[in-house]
C-alpha cells in the first residue's frame, strides 16, 4: 500500500465562535499532487498553515501526521520534511536572487561551500541563472515565483505545500510553473496545492477535495468529481434525415434537435455507458456522422458543490485513500 505523505483526521480550527475547519479527513499518498479547493474564506490557507506548523489545530481534532511525523510531538521533524511557498512571495527585493538563496542556505545551516552550490544548481534548474545577480525586484512575477519554489527546495523538502503559486501570472508562466511541479513530484516529492485556477488543479492534481463552510463536501480525481454534476451527454449528430428519426425512435428519452439532426442522450461520461450507446446504435443498425462525449467541467463541480448551482448528489461512500512568515518552515 501506498505510503501517505499526510494523514489528518478531525482537523478542526475554530477563531473564537466562528469554525473555520470542522473536522476534516486528508489523506495523500507519497508522490502525488493533491488539491484542495474552495472558495475565498473557506479555509484553504488556515489548513495548509495547519499542516506546516504555523497554526495550532484545535485540541478536539484528531491525528494528524506529516512525513510520517506526529504533528502535535514531533513539529521540527515535519519542519525538516516539508517546505511552503504561500500566497504573497517571500523573495526579499532588494537584495538578488542569488542572496535570497544563499539567506535561505544559511537559514538551513549549510555548510559555505555547499550552500553556494545548492544555491548556483537550483538558479540553474529554474532558468534564473542569467538574472542572479540583479535584485529580485527587477523580476517579473513569474521570475518571482520561480525564485521562490528555487527558496523552499534549498532544504530538499519531501513534501512541498504551495498555497496558490499561480495566482496573477500571465498564462504563459502559469504553465512553466505547472511544468517545475510536474517535474518535482516525478522526483519523488508530494506536493500539496491550493489554487483559485480549477483548470490548474484538472491538469495537475491526482485527487482534488473541495472544501465548502469547513468540510469536504467531495473528494476524488476530476474525472470522479465530474460525474457528480448532472448535465452530462453523449451527442450524436447525422446529415440523413431518415437515420435521423431512426435514432430518435431507438432513444426516446433523448433530447432532440430537428434543424441539425442532432441527439443528445444523457451519459455521466464513463466507458460504460458510451459503450451502451454504442450497441444502442449497432442493434438498430444506425451509424452516426459524429459522436461527442460532454461531461462537465469543475467549473460546473466546484459552483455545484459550493452553492453556486444545483445542488450535486453527496458522496455517502467516500472512496479508500491511500498570518505569520513562512521563511521559518522553508
């Protein structure tokens, strides 16, 4: 069975009346990118501050484990495992990247000549080699960002919370950064992400959970959280007009358009039932011009889920699963 790089059960976090977590399950297997989404206020931040230390959970809440270390007894061994790159960069502008690197080296009581090179590989690495010695002020945002990812892996972190990393780039340094944390869970590291994007979290995450008034109100991939929203359909169309009504007649609960031939029946999007329109169509001895699988996006889940649309099905069965500076837990 797959290692988990984070295990919480119960995690609670309440500022005085208002609760803010209240008793959420996380489990995330070594390795992996897992995603947590919501939206502003719902406790995205307050849970990742939780995990690395910053914040205190609530004493009612129950176990949790990081890297393999006890959250509540063990803090500076799931400090030395892990590394955070929060909302607001922690890149010190006046001074240049290259210090940055070397000021987290230091930090992580590096030996001289071993910062210098973890320094000069990780500039190297993220494409900012050329620009180390200018001050990080001159960057752009997604220098800035790159810079600081280069900043938290100074400590070679196993488990790596980013807390938003693409929020106002442009789309084109959007997609390096989803390439750097490809590239980082392929080496083994487990990355842990909250986004605003759901696009960013479709392309990159294995499992997604969305967090709603404090608790998830689902979890799984993307494809899994799709099929919960209705609304999904296999679309037929034809260029005959008698093959046409031949296929309204073999499905009569479909929804149909007579100006361009076309049928929608409804599909969750699985293989199976595509596979049952299929021999739907083989059996009446009609064939389709064109086929189309739509199912919805998480665009359409995450207003679902959050009360931005019609309310989606609960998932009775969740299935098996394996304000402070963050410089401190880099």
């Amino acid at each position: 069975m797959t290692d988990l790089a984070i295990a919480a059960n119960g995690l609670r976090k309440s500022y005085g009346d208002k609760l803010v977590l209240d008793g959420i399950d996380l489990a995330v297997p070594e390795g992996t990118i897992f995603s947590l989404l919501g939206p502003n206020g719902a406790g995205k931040t307050t849970a990742v501050k939780i995990l690395s230390t910053l914040l205190p959970p609530d004493p009612a809440g129950g176990s949790i484990r990081v890297g393999g270390h006890d959250l509540l007894t063990d803090p500076q061994a799931v400090r030395a495992a892990i590394g955070v790159t929060g909302q607001f960069s922690a890149v010190d502008g006046l001074i240049t990247g290259e210090e940055n690197m070397l000021l987290m080296a230091d930090l992580h009581h590096l030996p001289k000549r071993e910062g210098r090179q973890v320094a000069a590989d990780l500039l190297e690495r993220f494409g900012l080699t050329d620009a180390a010695r200018k001050p990080a002020s001159t960057y752009s945002g997604g220098m800035k960002r790159r810079l600081d990812i280069a900043m938290t892996l100074v400590g070679s972190p196993r488990i790596i919370f980013l807390d938003e990393p693409t929020t106002g780039l442009d789309p084109r340094s959007r997609h390096s950064m989803w390439q750097i944390i490809r590239e980082l869970v392929a080496g083994g590291v487990t990355v842990f992400l909250t986004t605003q994007y759901l696009e960013e979290a479709d392309e990159l995450a294995h499992r997604i959970a969305v967090l709603h008034d404090g608790r998830i109100a689902a979890e799984g991939t993307a494809e899994e959280l799709k099929r919960l929203v209705p609304g999904g359909h296999v679309q037929l169309r034809f260029t005959d007009p008698a093959t046409y009504q031949g296929a309204v007649s073999a499905f009569g609960t479909a929804s149909r358009n007579d100006e361009t031939l076309t049928l929608q029946v409804p599909s969750d999007g699985s293989q199976r039932q595509l596979r049952a329109v299929l021999d739907r169509l083989d059996s009446a001895g009609i064939e389709a011009d064109e086929l189309t699988v739509h199912t919805p996006d998480l665009d359409d889940v995450f207003f679902a889920l959050t009360g931005g649309a019609a309310a989606v099905p609960a998932q009775n069965d969740q299935p098996d699963r394996p304000d402070q500076p963050k410089e401190a837990v880099r």
